[in-house]
C-alpha cells in the first residue's frame, strides 16, 4: 500500500491507494467467484452476508491493512481507493438504465463490492432508498438528465450522503465496472480538512452554528427535513461536516453568505477521480463532500456502471433502527 500520487490526481493528493498486484488479483477473483457462488446467492440474504463478513478477512492483506489504517486515519482527502479489483468487465451484462435500480445477485462485482465494504465496517442501506438493496447501481437513466441524483449526468452537487438523516453512512462505496467511454465522468471529492484552510474565521464560526436546513434527496421516499443543524460539528480544528449543496438551505443571509464561502472553498479544494473498471474508491461521509461532473451517456448498454455501497463504523449505534439486527435502516 502507498501513499502517493497517481497521475490522474491533483499534484498534492495524499489519498490512501492500495493497486493490486497480479497475484493479488487472481486470489482476490477466486474469493470474489466462492462467495458468488454461496448459497443462495443473493446479496441480502443474511446466510450470504454472513459468509461475506467471514470471507473478508480473506481479502489480500495490504488491503485489510489499508482498511484499518484508513479507519484510524481517512486522511487529508477522507479517500481509500483499491484499483486492480476483478470485474470481468468483459462477461458484463449491458450497463441497467431502469431507475432505482439495484443488484440483488450475488455476481462477481457485487460479491467485490460487499467483500471490500465489510472490511471497511457494516454495510447498510435505508428502507426508504432504493427498496433497501445493499448493493446499487449508478447508472444514468433516460429522461432523468438533470435530475440532483445520480441517475442523472448534468453535474452533481458536492453533498455528503444522505446529509438530512441522523444515521447517515460514516462511508460511502463506489465500485466501477464500467468506465465512462469519454473519461468526461468525474466523482468530485473534497474534505473539511482542506477547504477549512481555505475559510475566513468568522465564515467558520456561522457555520457551527444551527443556521442551517436539509431536506432529503430525491432518491429518498417520505424522509423528513433534518431539524436546524450545524455545517461544521465536533472538533474545531478538525471538524466533521454536514451538507449538500442542492439540499441545504440557509436560515438567514448571513448563514447564506457563509454557505457560498463554504462552497467555493470546496470547489477549489476538490479532486476529481475518474474511475476505472475495477477500481473501488470509498469515500469518508463525515469530512469529505462529492459529486459527480457531467457527461453523456448513450443508453446503448455502454454507459458508465458504478455499484455503491453504504458502510457504518459502528453497527451497535443504528441498532434501534434495524429491525431483526439486519443491515437495513428503517
Ligand atoms: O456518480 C458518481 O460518481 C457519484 C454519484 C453519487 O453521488 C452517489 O452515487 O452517491
Ligand atoms: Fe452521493
């Protein structure tokens, strides 16, 4: 595992970047290909989850090693990124364009999917989103172009997951399977510890105040607005953040001034990464915001294919919420 510099990265990224090796690889397939193949095959089946939780410890050990070290420490950019994972893009299906769409088949890319996110922690999904599906696609979907989710392709607001809901992922997962055929298809990420640098102290000081309102994304069914909440919670120094730029509203002008500061600042602090197939980045929901860059899809079954997973740091917390102490948030 290194910490360094790709070249597809700005100059100053310091990203945790583990690439597989050959041999890595093919352990990595073989492990993929037996927990794809465990009865009955089915992602949200708590039988097969069991035996994914168990066959993560399995994953090579630099990335087991990264996981842990990126759960001391995300880093400055909040990223963990794992290149090199088996996807067989090749044996691929034709890329979904159905809105809301899911995986529910253990396949080999789903099986990857879960493997890595249940070294990182919990996997986890909410009831209200996409029918509770542990494993879902980020495909573009017609007619959906400008819509603020990521069934769209006009650009994505930097927001952090699910900012209005009190058990928002602490990590969100995206696995690409299939790159953007013009590499236009960029994930933003930005974090707190950069763009903090970048903001006027009394800029600062609104945004830990609870000035601020989020409303649910569209992909949420029935979810309430947060009540009144701070941006910036937690240490001053190294604060978490809570936002999204298409959801979150202002309560007064000042708040206002101080939401577009925030914004800007990100903006300028943030990497874009261009996914390949095979590369699994996840992305940590308390100090860094993404989004996505547009591009344009065809929907001829070669589209851009990303599967997102959603993980918790500590399953005990959510526990209230998940009824059958199943990995779905109610
Ligand atoms: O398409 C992307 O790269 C990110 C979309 C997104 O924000 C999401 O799926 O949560
Ligand atoms: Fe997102």
């Amino acid at each position: 595992m290194t910490l360094l510099t790709s070249p597809r990265q700005a100059p100053d990224a310091e990203s945790l970047l583990v690439t597989l090796s050959e041999s890595e690889h093919r352990e990595t397939a073989a492990l993929a290909r037996e927990l794809a193949a465990t009865p009955p095959g089915l992602v949200d089946d708590p039988q097969w989850l069991a035996a994914a939780r168990r066959m993560s410890c399995r994953l090579p050990v630099r990335v087991r090693e990264a996981a842990r070290l990126y759960k001391h420490d995300p880093g400055r950019d909040g990223i963990l990124i794992v290149a090199g994972l088996p996807v067989e893009e090749e044996r691929l299906p034709l890329t979904p364009s159905k809105a809301e769409s899911v995986e529910r088949t253990a396949t080999l890319p789903a099986a990857v999917a879960v493997l890595m996110s249940m070294q990182i922690g919990e996997i986890a999904a909410y009831r209200a989103e996409k029918s509770g599906a542990l494993v879902q696609n980020v495909v573009p979907v017609p007619g959906q172009e400008e819509s603020q989710s990521n069934a769209g392709s006009t650009p994505l607001e930097l927001h952090v997951e699910n900012a209005f809901h009190p058990r928002r992922p602490d990590c969100v997962g995206l696995l690409c399977l299939r790159g953007d055929r013009n590499t236009n298809a960029g994930t933003l990420v930005s974090s707190i510890r950069r763009a903090l640098e970048l903001l006027p102290a009394d800029v600062v000081g609104v945004l830990q105040e609870e000035r601020f309102s989020t409303a649910p994304p569209p992909s949420f069914r029935g979810g309430a607005s947060a009540p009144a909440h701070a941006v910036l919670t937690g240490s001053a120094a190294d604060p978490d953040v809570v936002v999204d730029f298409h959801a979150t509203t202002a309560n007064d002008d000042e708040a206002k001034v101080a939401l577009e500061h925030l914004r800007t600042a990100f903006l300028e602090a943030a990497r874009t990464l261009v996914l390949r197939p095979g590369e699994m980045a996840f992305v940590d929901n308390r100090l860094a915001v993404h989004g996505r860059t547009a591009y344009t899809p065809r929907y001829d079954g070669h589209d851009r294919w990303l599967h997102r997973t959603f993980v918790h740091l500590d399953h005990r917390r959510t526990r209230g919420h998940r009824t059958g102490d199943g990995d779905v948030l109610d």
